[in-house]
C-alpha cells in the first residue's frame, strides 16, 4: 500500500510502480522478521520486565524501519530530473 502510495504522489508511470511493488516485498520481509524475533524476545522475558505498551512499539518500530527503506528503494526508481519538478 505504502508503495502504490508513493508512486501515486511521485506519478510514476506503470513500470516504475511494478518496481515499487516488487521491491516491496524485501524491506516488508525483513521488518516482519525483526518484528517477530523482537516480540519472540519480549515473551521470553529476556528484556526483564517492560511496559505493556512495548508490543506495539516493536510493530511500530519495525513499520518505520520497512517505510523508510521502501521510500529509499523507490526513490533510487526515480530519475533525478523527476523529483526537481
């Protein structure tokens, strides 16, 4: 969804969103995997005791870190010349 977003506000042609959808699928991985082990972490009380809270903020954490890779991913699908405008 971020994907389709960003090429939406970034009107890239069909092509380029393909790409941004399929480059997607990496950085979407990769944060659902650090997002498991990091709760798999927090139910084993490995951490000791931490807030309630903490739950949501590793699924939060782990978004932020999928969003800013997938905008660095599509950025680097846009031409320079195009973001100038």
């Amino acid at each position: 969804m971020l994907a389709l977003l960003a090429a939406l506000a970034l009107r890239l042609g069909w092509v380029r969103t393909a790409a941004a959808c399929a480059a997607s699928l990496a950085p979407t991985l990769a944060a659902n995997i650090l997002r498991a082990a990091s709760l798999f972490i927090l139910e084993v009380g490995q951490l000791g005791a931490l807030p309630a809270a903490s739950h949501e903020w590793v699924g939060l954490a782990a978004f932020l870190v999928a969003a800013v890779a997938l905008l660095a991913v599509i950025q680097a699908l846009v031409p320079s010349e195009e973001l100038s405008r």
